[in-house]
C-alpha cells in the first residue's frame, strides 16, 4: 500500500473507528515560565542490569535511566497522573487510526527525524524493532529474551508500505494494543545498531544522547541540540547516580546531592524522616502499578499441588504484610491494580470472598488444617528455599512471609540473587518459593495477563498453565463493551486467585520526593511511563 492509499483510508475509509492528528506533542503547562539548562541529579537504585537495551529488561532500574535516550510510536502524556488511553500523545508517530474494527492499526510517522548518530528515522526501525520484540520468524536479530513478546501475540504481521506509513495489522480485534505501545518499555530502536551495542550504549532518537556510562557509578546523559520537538528539552543534561545502600542514597537527597528520588524506592517511613529533616521536599503520594507476589513453582512437587499452594496463600495476612513491610504504603488486591488506583480491580465484596484475603484468623486455621492433612505440621515442616532480589524492598517482602509460612508448618531458607542474574533464575524457574515484585507497564488486562500468565510467557515465572484460562484472556482482549470487559477480567482475576497460580501479597504506594526547585517532573499512578524527562526544568 502507498502512502497516498493510506491517507486516503485515513481521510475516507468507511472503517475508521478513531483519527489523531496533532502536529506537535503535547507538553506540560506549568505556571512558571520554564528556564533552560542545568543538570538534573536523579537517584538510581542499581547499576542498569541490561544496560540500555530495554527490550530485554523487566525492571524499572532499567527503564527509569534509559527512556530519556529513546522516543516511542506514542506515549502516556507526562503532564496527567492518571493513565488512559484519552492521555496518550504522539511521540515519533504524528497521527494514528484504528481500522477494520480494531483489526488494523495504523500510524503515519514523522519526518525529519534522527538517530542519535545522525542516521535518518523510518518505518523499517518500527518494524524491525517489534518484529524482534515479538520474535517473528522472519525477525532480523534476536534478543537475549523478550519478556513482553506476548503483548504482540495478537500481531498477524508489521508493514512499513513506505518510511512514514506502518502497519500493524492483528489477528483479532485489540484496543489495548496502543496503551502498550504507550509504555516506557515500549521504544523504537535502531534497525542499524546491533542489540548487542545497546547493551552498553544508547543510540535513540530521544531528547538525551548518552555521553557516559561509569558502571557501577553514574549514567549522564546531554542534552539532544538536534530533537524533534523545537525548545525541548529544557535541561542541558542529566546524572543518574548509582547508590545502593537504602540510608545512603536518602541521605543524598536530604543533603542537595540529588534532586529527585528514584520511582518506587520510597517507603513512607523513610520520606516521612527527609521531609521532617527538610520540610519543603515536596513528597506525591500515586501508586506504582506494581505487585508484590509470591512465586511458587507449579512445574515441579510440592507446588504443583493446587491445595499447598492455596494453603500458603491462605497463610498470609496481607493486612499484616502491608503494616510490616509497607509502613501502611500499599493496598489489597488481586492480580489488576485496585481501584481507585487502577480500573479494572475486584470490588471489595468480591476480593474478601477469595483464598487469602478473608479474615487473617479464619484464614489461617483453614491453612493449617491443609497443610495438616497433606501431612506436614511444625513437628514436620514442609522444607524449601525463599529465592528472592538482593535489594531491600525485596528481602523484607521474602522475610515477612517466611516467618508467617512457620506458622502452619513451613520451613523456608532464604537466598538472595543479584538483580542481573535474578529475571533469569526466575525464567528457569531454579526456585522453590520466590518473593518477586512485578511492574505492570500497562493498566490493563492485556499487559497482565498475556505477560504474567500466558502458558508461554518467560515472565510466566511460575510455569502456571490453563488452556482454559488462556481462551478467557482471548475473550476478554477482543470485547469492546468495557462493562462486558470488566465482568470478564473479574472472572480471571477469582480464577487466578482460587488456584493460588501467583498470590498477591499487595500493590505498592510510592511516596515520591524531589526537590522544589524540580518543575515539570509529574509521578504518574504507574512508575514506568513518565520518565522521558523533556519537560523538566531547574527553577535555580
């Protein structure tokens, strides 16, 4: 198809179900008027574990330093805290539109583009890079893994017709297909660079160009003279600082050292002392989109029984849990974000009704009695090893729940696996019992469970498998009644939960700090989406 037809669809195709057209994207309003340059100081948790090379990450140590070198087709609008699919923005796509009843989806790019070493941008770089995310067979590389190659299931196939038209067109109708591509783990690469290279070195089209990475130390980036977005971006460059060390890397924020915190490293107890030290810290309270969830390996004994799994889930007192190792900064919920966080969580009446999230007293005696009639006890414990991060938020997670699994007859060691060793450990699945946390980029259901749950999934960490469930996953994709949709992924969400397939411990709050001087830097109720960093500003 030319360019000329695909306009011509645009402009007259009897199919069109929605048109974007804004010549320029949006931007943050601000009451102040934005001053240019100055270097941000940003907080990093970890060493990056993939280096830049997105595509091959799950976490937000990754995405969180990398995404100001890269641009997407569209992206969750910066400035809006809630995330929708009413907030996503052109990015390197400048118009969009859904055809055939949501079975083509296509975009129409922008010109005049580059590459961060001054090659042109075209359609061949979004085919080839979601040709390789989705490892088609005719894919041109290949990555180390893919953990969001499900998301793309759904795709027949990507035609770039010219260097400013793609393509995708789906087996089966998807809406949710453009709120994935809107993630921060969703950026166009390079079809020039080898994989291999964005491993230690960013080539992107974004509002940053990478001029250090001091591994181990600090990631910094200068600003892009030539990016698409005229004025932007305001900062001349940005530093993210490698701390590890929990008590360090505060005492760096309250001392000046670093402007802004690092996204979902917060806890209250620990931001509740800077802004007693430093009360004009300004602190937001979102929520991170992000799960604490219990692993259990259901491809080998003794979790490959249902009824252990539901014992152990039954086991935990999530209220407990949050008190303990949240400081009170989370909320209940099954496998979708709670409401009124996310949309698409279980009422209350419906989540207290399933395994494990009753009353903590009756719950537990029911554990008990069936750990007791499969023969294990306190005198006899059922023994297996807690696998888990060597990051703290991680290991009081895995120590909570290994003294409350003591308490009907489980004995649990713990062991710790450093972050760039852990997504695999957990793919192979060389773990017992597992204390992970899990970031859905996405609010939806399509992100969640064709990543987390589909039987061929590598972040399946679990090896769960229900033929019957993944046709609910189909069903609920394709319905475009959202109260329909709804009913149905409240269906799953009970399922899920009644087998004990990933046990939600909790979804974590965020308590994000920065400093005043900070403008432009809105948290979003989702930590992986807002870290383009092009509105960002230095009032100093």
């Amino acid at each position: 198809m030319s360019a000329c037809g695909v306009l011509t669809l645009l402009v007259l195709g009897p199919v069109i179900l929605s048109l974007v057209a804004i010549a320029t994207p949006a931007v943050s309003q601000t009451p102040a008027t934005p001053k240019s340059g100055g270097v941000l100081n940003a907080m990093q948790r970890e060493d990056l574990p993939q280096g830049f090379n997105t595509h091959e990450t799950g976490t937000i140590s990754s995405v969180w330093p990398v995404m100001p070198c890269f641009n997407n087709l569209v992206l969750f609008d910066p400035a809006k805290k809630v995330e929708s699919v009413d907030s996503i923005i052109p990015e390197l796509a400048e118009k969009w539109s859904w055809q055939d009843n949501y079975r083509n989806l296509v975009f129409l790019l922008r010109k005049n583009v580059k590459w961060h070493d001054g090659q042109p941008f075209t359609s061949k770089d979004v085919k080839y890079t979601f040709d390789v995310v989705r490892e088609a067979k005719d894919a041109p590389a290949k990555l180390r893994t893919s953990p969001r190659k499900d998301w793309y299931a759904n795709v027949e196939n990507i035609e770039a017709p010219d260097p400013h038209t793609v393509i995708f067109h789906l087996k089966r109708p998807q809406p949710a297909l453009l709120l994935m591509l809107a993630s921060g783990y969703s950026p166009v690469y390079p079809a020039h660079v080898p994989l291999a290279e964005l491993r230690t070195r960013c080539v992107g089209t974004g509002p940053f160009k990478l001029k250090e990475w001091k591994r181990g130390e600090y990631v910094e980036y200068v600003k892009n003279p030539d990016y698409f977005v005229k004025g932007r971006p305001y900062l001349d460059g940005i530093r993210y600082v490698v701390i590890v060390e929990r008590g360090t890397k505060y005492a760096a924020l309250q001392a000046g050292r670093l402007d802004v915190a690092f996204p979902g490293e917060s806890t209250k107890t620990v931001v509740d002392q800077v802004k007693a030290a430093v009360p004009k810290m300004v602190v937001d309270v979102v929520s991170q989109n992000v799960n604490d969830n219990l692993l259990m390996n259901v491809t080998k004994p003794p979790f490959n029984n249902v009824k252990i799994r539901r014992a152990i889930s039954m086991a935990i007192d999530r209220g407990a849990y949050i008190k303990a190792v949240h400081q009170g900064g989370a909320v209940v919920g099954a496998s979708m974000q709670p409401k009124p966080y996310g949309v698409w969580g279980l009422v209350d009446k419906d989540l207290q009704a399933l395994p494990g999230y009753g009353k903590p007293a009756e719950e537990k005696e029911k554990a008990k009695k069936a750990m007791a009639e499969l023969g294990y006890s306190s005198s006899n414990p059922l023994k297996t090893e807690m696998a888990t991060r060597a990051i703290a938020i991680y290991v009081d997670f895995a120590s909570f729940v290994i003294n409350e699994l003591k308490q009907i007859g489980v004995e649990a060691s713990l062991k710790q696996i450093e972050t760039a060793q852990w997504h695999a450990f957990a793919t192979r699945r060389e773990y017992g019992l597992g204390a992970n946390l899990t970031g859905i980029g996405v609010d939806d259901p399509d992100a969640n469970f064709y990543e987390n749950y589909a039987c061929t999934s590598p972040r399946n960490y679990t090896g769960y498998c229900d033929e019957q469930v993944g046709k609910m996953f189909d069903t609920q994709s394709q319905e475009l009644d959202p109260k329909k949709r709804y009913a149905l992924v409240a269906q799953i969400q009970k399922k899920l939960e009644e087998e004990a397939a990933r046990p939600m411990m909790g979804w974590r709050l965020d308590y994000f700090a920065q400093w005043p001087h900070v403008k432009g830097l809105v948290p979003h109720h989702n930590l992986y989406n807002y870290g383009r960093m092009q509105d960002v500003w230095l009032d100093k």
